[in-house]
C-alpha cells in the first residue's frame, strides 16, 4: 500500500477518516464507546472514561496504520486527546502526523478539499 494524504476529524463520539487520492477519496468512521447513563448527581461518573476514550483512541490509531502523512482536525479538544494518545500509545504512527488544526463541523466535502489544499493536491478531474 502506497502511503497517500488521509484527514481524521475527531470528537469525542467517532472519528471519520478520509483518505484522499487525486479526484476520488475513501471514508470510513469510527464511534467511540456509548457512555453510561448515571445518576446526574453522580459528579464523578459524569467526567470521561479514560477505558473508553483509550479503546476508541486505540481503535483509530489502528485505523491509520499504513496512512501518511496524516492531518488531524476537529472541533474542540478532542484531536489534542487523540495527539495525546499517539504520543504516548502510538510511536510508529506518532511521526505521521503532518498537522492539528481546528475545524468545527464540516460536511464530507469540505474535509477533503480542505485535505486537497493542505497537502497541496491537484483534483484532475475537476
């Protein structure tokens, strides 16, 4: 497999991966873990679920195996908890990432033509 420019866009309830080639782009997703409905007095239970969040992190990150480079985006906090994971949990895939940038809540194509001009990809087809 030849690497090729794939987008992963992150919050804490899935991940969609793009991978883009020229003209035409692959999309998958991932969800992350349901949560467990608690008591909303539970204070606690209300916080993240660190076995969750590493087995959705986990999952990702073994989704973008054989990927690069790799441009991490998304909303709000949840790509730094991702980067964190990498750098902790994922070495090899670690040195991969080309970039973090904040993107709120795009639509499919607006990901892979933000992929296109990041990597500086020419869409032949258009």
């Amino acid at each position: 497999m030849s690497p090729h420019p794939t987008a992963v866009w992150i919050d804490h309830q899935e991940a969609r991966i793009f991978r883009v080639q020229g003209g035409r782009f692959d999309e998958s997703m991932i969800r992350a873990p349901q949560r467990v409905h608690r008591h909303p007095e539970d204070r606690a239970a209300a916080h993240s679920h660190p076995d969750g969040a590493h087995r959705f992190h986990s999952d990702v990150a073994r989704a973008l195996e054989g990927d690069e480079p790799i441009l991490i985006v998304g909303p709000s906090t949840a790509k730094l908890h991702f980067l964190r994971h990498l750098h902790k949990h994922e070495h090899t895939l670690e040195p991969k990432i080309a970039g973090v940038e904040t993107v709120e809540d795009p639509t499919d194509r607006q990901i892979v033509d933000y992929v296109r001009r990041y990597f500086g990809i020419v869409d032949r087809l258009a």
